[in-house]
C-alpha cells in the first residue's frame, strides 16, 4: 500500500500486507502502556465526536512533548487521564471514543515511524514491534487494518505535521548549539496549539495540514529572526 504524495514524503505499509495480526475492535481499549501520539486528524474527529471545539479538545485531553536540549516541540500526545492510566477516554477494557480513537490506537499492533528514505523524500510507515501485542480481539490483515484505520486518509497530514516539528527541532537545535541557550518554549507551544487545531471547514484534511506546517514554520522562523542576524552579524 502506497501513495505518492505532491509535497515531499510518501505513506506507505512496510509490512507484509497479507500477514495476519490481532486487531482491536473500535469500542475496545488497546491498553497501551505508552501515550497515544496525536495528529490535526484525530483532534478534529475527537471534537465533532464529542461536539467541542477543536482547541478545547486540544487543551483539555493533549499534552506537547518538548526536547530537553533545544525547547522544540517534538509532538503531542493523550495526557495521561490518571497514575496507571494512560488514556483519558479508557472505561476499562473500553475504548468511549469508538471509531474517533486515534489512528495511532486503531492501528495496532502495528506502529509508526517517520524517517528520510531518499534526498527530500519523507516516509510514513508501518512496523511490527519485536514482540508484538498478540491480546487483540479480531484477526485482520495488516492491509485491512490499514484501511479500517483510514491510514491513507489521515497519515498524509500526519506526514505534513511531522515534517513541521523536524523542520523546527532543527532549525532550534542550530540556535541553541551556536548561542549556549535555547529558544523560550511559550512561543513555541503557542505555535504547536494552532498547527494541531487550525481548521478551515473550506479545506481538505491533506490542505489544513499544509497550511498549518506552513504557518507553524514561519511563526517561529519570525520568532527567531533576531537571533539569526545576529548569529549573521546583520
């Protein structure tokens, strides 16, 4: 399973379509001990599925992750609803969100990765972790289970706010490593909130992700201007 897209990454299976895995019904807990990662498509299907807004949703059940070295973002994850709890929307081994949970939970077993595959070419793929979780409640095939996650649909703009957050870590790790101090993160999380909830009802999933990598991008390449010329001696 395949798709080329028109900006500068691909999504892609990198398993064996065919294999067999142990999948998780929709309204069934995937019981990951780890946080589910979030993308611009599972915050919006999250909102209409629960009638809030999108930064509503953003504030009251995600949490960013920043790097220690640099302050850059480095994605946004499910807050923790509790201790031993991983999930805010976990009733047990039910899952209350049903088919708006996350990709990254409807997917499972199966896991992302997000790496350069050629020059300029991004990928999302899948992968099957050493010891894969074999407590899943349906037999499915790993293309099917793509498909029944809309994987193709969703991880185009996963890609897309992928690409964002390295563009920044990278373009903050240089700050940080020629002056001795990072970036203050407030602008930083500010700029994060709006790429994981702008939203134009106007625009397709795949075109609200690449404005609001664009947008995200040159936010914070303002933000940090004075410091480049300064590095520049401007």
């Amino acid at each position: 399973m395949n798709r080329e897209t028109k900006s500068n990454f691909v999504v892609t299976a990198t398993v064996d379509s065919d294999l067999i895995v142990q999948a998780f019904e929709d309204d069934r807990c995937c019981g990951c001990q780890s946080q589910a990662e979030m993308s611009l498509a599972d915050i919006h299907r999250i909102s209409v599925h629960l009638g809030i807004p999108m930064t509503a949703a953003y504030d009251k059940f995600c949490v960013p992750s920043l790097s220690n070295g640099s302050f850059a973002a480095t994605g946004v994850f499910l807050k923790s609803a509790k201790e031993h709890v991983s999930c805010p929307f976990a009733q047990g081994d039910k899952c209350t969100l049903g088919r708006a949970k996350p990709t990254s939970c409807r997917m499972r077993p199966l896991v992302r990765n997000f790496r350069k595959s050629a020059e300029r070419v991004w990928r999302v793929g899948y992968f099957l972790p050493a010891e894969p979780d074999t407590t899943g409640t349906v037999n499915c095939k790993v293309s099917d289970l793509l498909l029944k996650s809309h994987a193709i649909d969703t991880e185009v703009s996963y890609g897309q706010l992928q690409l964002g957050l390295l563009e920044v870590e990278r373009h903050y790790n240089y700050i940080a490593n020629a002056i001795g101090k990072a970036p203050q993160p407030r602008i930083t999380l500010e700029a994060l909130r709006h790429m994981y909830t702008d939203w134009e009802n106007t625009k397709t999933l795949d075109e609200n992700a690449m404005q609001n990598r664009t947008t995200y991008r040159q936010t914070l390449w303002h933000f940090t201007e004075p410091v480049l010329g300064m590095l520049n001696g401007q």
